[in-house]
C-alpha cells in the first residue's frame, strides 16, 4: 500500500510539503493549526525554500488534516513523515536536514521513532 506502481506517472513534485492552515473556533478543545501560527510558518517555508533554491517542491496549506493537538502539523510527501512546526528554526532544520539532507528531525517529528 502506498508504493509506486510500474505505469503510475513520475511525481509531479518532488518533494509535497502540507502546512495544516484549519482554524477552528476559539476555545475548541483541539485546539487549530491557525491559532498557533501555522500560517506564518508555511509562508516562510515557501520563502525559505526559494531562497534555497530548492527544485520540485511545492509547500501547501491544508484544510484540516486532523492533528492539529500536536501542531502545527506539517507532511512531508512522498516520504509522508509528519512533523510540529512551531518556529522558523523547527522550518530551518526539515529544510535543511529532510528536504535537502535526505534525513529527518526526530526531535519534531510526531509519531517519531521510538
């Protein structure tokens, strides 16, 4: 599940990065993406990327992607890592350590390994 198949076409991006941007009402239990800055966050990820001279990627804000206790939450596709991105340095390293590294952060990641 979730492998590329021989006749599937080539990646569109190569590297899909969704910026949760859901903004629920004040006082919502969970809590929003939006209220804690995500927006910020992915606009300077997109700046930050072009400044890098990163290519094939493209950085989205999504509609709710339903972790938004933990965030804000980003995911990094194809690989489909997810981390909390709650500063411009948590940007900094996914930039540089996952995105141009070819590693991870483990110390934002959710669901990191144990």
């Amino acid at each position: 599940m979730g492998a590329s198949l021989p006749n599937d076409p080539p990646l569109f991006y190569e590297t899909h990065v969704f910026i949760c941007t859901n903004r629920r009402p004040d006082g919502h239990e969970r809590g929003c993406c939006a209220s804690k800055g995500s927006e910020k966050i992915k606009d300077y990820m997109k700046v930050r990327a072009k400044e890098e001279k990163i290519p094939n990627i493209r950085i989205n804000a999504a509609a709710c992607l339903d972790r938004c206790e933990l965030g804000p939450c980003a995911v990094i596709y194809p690989e489909g890592v997810w981390y909390r991105l709650d500063s411009r340095q948590a940007v900094d390293l996914v930039i540089e350590k996952h995105i141009e590294n070819q590693s991870r952060v483990p110390e934002l990641m959710i669901d990191k390994p144990e």
